[in-house]
C-alpha cells in the first residue's frame, strides 16, 4: 500500500520499490536472492524484504535460508532504518542518499545482539531503471569495513 504523501516525504528513495531478484557472491559462493520494497503500515515505512537462498555445500535439496525485514522511516527529517534479521541482529542505521546515481549508503550507528563494535555498511547503486547492485561490508571491533558480499539484481516488478 503507498501512502501518496509519504512516499513524496520518502521520494529520495522511491527508486527502490519494486520486487528485485538476483544473486550475491562471497569469497566461496554465491546466493540466489530475492528483495522487495513497499510502502506499509499505512504508507509510513518503506519496508524492505530480504530471501536470500544459500545452496548446501554437498549435493542436496536443503538450501541455507537468511530472511530480513528493514524499515526505512523519518525520524524529524531525517531518513533512518532500522534492520531485523534471521541470526537475531538488530541493526540501526543512518541513511546517506546521493541522487546522482542514484545510490543509498545505510551504516549502523548500533548493533544489537553482537558483539559491542562491530559495524555493518549496506550501499545500493541503482543501474538503469531496472538493475540494482549491492555491497554488503562488515567491520570487526577496531577494523575497517570488509566486503563479504557484492549483490547484483534486476526488478521483476
């Protein structure tokens, strides 16, 4: 459901709504994955769902499940999100948005449930009207940010 006023109050942003499908790579393999954007809980966050599908490492029909909902809101007037993830992180972020591109940099400013330090980076690049690429990062207690996994995904809807 898109609540008309608040997605002109989220229209930097706009350009991520829609279904994404895709893949990711790692270091040692790579993920099917599949996000969707919309506007819920009566048009107020821009919400974010993840599926992302890790094939077993031996020949077998049981496929690694990861899911994670992410909620982008104002907070005043300023976007924010906030993460909910299947390993039991809870990750708040601040939001960078640059339109030229148009690209989204969400770094946590608090992570919940592991262990104090630690830091993850979300960045979104859209390519063209109907491709999206992605750069998860993590950094350990006192290090600098480490790529674990490049996404790359093209809307379906």
């Amino acid at each position: 459901m898109t609540d008309s006023t608040n997605s002109a109050r989220l229209s930097e942003i706009d350009w991520l709504v829609g279904e994404w499908r895709g893949y990711g790579v790692f270091s040692n393999r790579t993920t099917y994955i599949h996000k969707s954007f919309s506007y819920e809980i009566g048009g107020k966050f821009l919400v974010e769902k993840t599926i992302d599908m890790f094939p077993p490492d031996t020949p077998s029909t049981e496929f690694e499940i990861h899911q994670d909902q992410v909620f982008y809101f104002l907070n005043a007037d300023k976007l924010e999100a906030v993460g909910f993830y299947g390993e039991g992180f809870v990750n708040c972020f601040n939001l960078t948005v640059e339109q030229s591109a148009p690209k989204l940099i969400a770094q946590t400013y608090d992570v919940k449930n592991a262990p104090s330090g630690i830091r993850a980076r979300i960045t979104y690049e859209q390519e063209g009207d109907d491709h999206l690429q992605g750069i998860f990062e993590l950094a350990m207690p006192g290090k600098q940010f480490d790529i674990v996994e490049k996404l790359t995904m093209e809307r379906i809807k």
